[in-house]
C-alpha cells in the first residue's frame, strides 16, 4: 500500500512540474538554478573520495605495469648480455682468423654529394641530371646510391653537372646477389618500375621479400650495396622493387670507388708470358757485331 502511494506521489510531482513547467517557465527555470547551486557542492565533496580511489587504482595500475615492463626488461638484458658476450667472443676469433689469413680489403670509397636539378627521363629514357661533375671528381660509371640504397650509376659528365642512369632504365645493368640464397644474377631494368632479375642459376631458389645488393662483380659498384627486395617470383622471371623512391629523391651520394688501384692489371703469368717476357727482354744482336764474329 506504502508503494503504490509512493509511486502515485512521485507521478503528480512529475505532471505538477511539467504543468508548471508550461505555465510558469521562468519560476521553474530559477528553481533549477538554485538546486544546482544548493547540489553542486554537496555533488563535489561526494565525488572527492570517488575522483581519490581512481587516481589510487590508476597510480596501482601503472606500478604493476611497471614492475611487470622491469622484469621483461631484465630478462631481455640479460639475453642481450649472453648474446654480447658470444659477440666479442666471435669478433675477437674473426680478428685472428683474419690476422692469419691476411685477406685483402677493398679500398673504402670517397663520397661526393649532389642534388638532382632535373629530370631529363621520358618513355624510353629514365634518368637525372645532378649538379655535380668532373670538377668534383665525379666520372663516368661511377655508383649513385641515397639514405635508402642504390640509385644507378653516372653515364655522363660534364664539368658541372653529370647525369644518373637510374636502375630501371632499359640500358641498367647492375652484377647482384640475393643475401638469403647467395645466388648471384644481374639486374636488368626494363622502363618498369621493378627491374627483372637475369642470369640467375636453372636451380636458384628465391622467395619474395629476399634482400638483393650489389655483388661487386666488375669493380664498378662496391659490394654490399642494398639495391631491393624481390617482389614477386614468376616461372622463370623475378622482380625486385628498389628501397629507392624515385619520386623523393632530392640528394644523392657519388661513390668514387675502385676496386683494382690505378694502373694495377693483373697479367697471365705461364709459360708463354714468360717466354715472350724472356724475348723482349734479350739483348739483340746487331748485324755488325754478328759479322765481327
């Protein structure tokens, strides 16, 4: 009985304030305003304690957080320090392995930086002009790589400026090999913009997202080089997408490289060399001294 009063109380209170609500707008609107200013700090004192305990279980969320991150991190230190130590481990057997093979090194290359200043690329042709040039030390054949990998390769110079054949240019040829397999291939760009991988081995296996970089074969590019990464592999034929954005290039780096000192050639040395080299390097006898014997 107590409820059903009390429901019937609380529902005239609602259609005494709505009537009221229509007839006297301005007596209700002010009544609202000082309930809220009566409520509004009673509200606020109430909500301390609530705002307290969530900054509490925030502050006890994030030590967890970090006493779990400190543990993570130490299990990984202490990985990192195993793998540091078989490192230099290794590093100091390479050293001595080295020191008694004594193998000989490329020489490191000199750089040269220049800015592309223009494209003087078409349908056929597809290359830059650079504002560097013979008086910089720049010359023809030289590698062109970017912050991102290999670029192409110098095919002209003048004395202040030279132009870059771009690796997929149809007259790029650049000697590569697949990091993962150790496959060696040329790579022949075709006006795409996924040069094709040639003269790979019938037997070479190579699977998408393999690293490509330069070989060093021809001492024109120092090996090492990133070039790509094979994006596609078809029955006989594979693509590499370049880690150069063709469209972003703005500063290069000219390596001037070689891979044989200058002047150095290596010559055939058996019997024949040495039999030529023994007859160049006789005496020859002159028809006045023969007589005179």
């Amino acid at each position: 009985m107590a409820q059903r009063f009390g429901l019937l109380l609380l529902m005239a209170t609602a259609v005494a304030l709505l009537i009221l609500g229509k007839t006297h707008g301005d007596a209700i609107r002010h009544l609202r305003v000082m309930a809220v200013e009566v409520a509004a700090p009673i509200l606020e004192v109430l909500s301390a304690p609530v705002i307290s305990a969530r900054h509490a279980i925030n502050e006890i969320e994030h030590l967890w957080n970090t006493y779990r991150d400190n543990g993570a991190l130490r299990e990984q230190v202490a990985r990192l320090s195993k793998w540091q130590t078989i490192a230099r481990n290794l590093e100091q057997e390479n050293a001595n392995l080295r020191a008694l093979l004594r193998p000989t090194h490329d020489a490191a290359p000199i750089f040269v930086s220049a800015r592309v200043i223009g494209d003087t690329g078409g349908l056929f042709v597809q290359s830059v002009l650079l504002n560097a040039g013979r008086r910089d030390g720049v010359g023809a054949g030289q590698a062109v790589i970017t912050g991102l990998g290999l670029a192409g390769r110098v095919v002209e110079v003048g004395n202040r400026s030279s132009r870059l054949l771009l690796l997929t240019d149809l007259n790029s040829r650049v000697p590569v090999i697949v990091e993962h397999s150790r496959h060696r291939a040329v790579l022949a760009g075709d006006n795409s913009a996924r040069p094709r991988l040639t003269f790979l081995p019938a037997n070479a296996k190579i699977n998408s997202g393999d690293r490509v970089v330069t070989s060093g074969h021809a001492g024109v590019f120092p090996p090492g080089l990133p070039v790509g990464i094979v994006s596609s592999v078809t029955e006989g034929e594979a693509r590499i997408q370049p880690f150069v954005d063709w469209a972003r290039m703005e500063y290069v780096t000219v390596l001037r490289y070689r891979a044989l000192p200058a002047g150095d050639v290596i010559r055939r040395d058996d019997g024949m060399g040495a039999a030529t080299a023994a007859s160049n390097t006789a005496p020859k006898s002159t028809p006045n001294a023969a007589g005179g014997r």
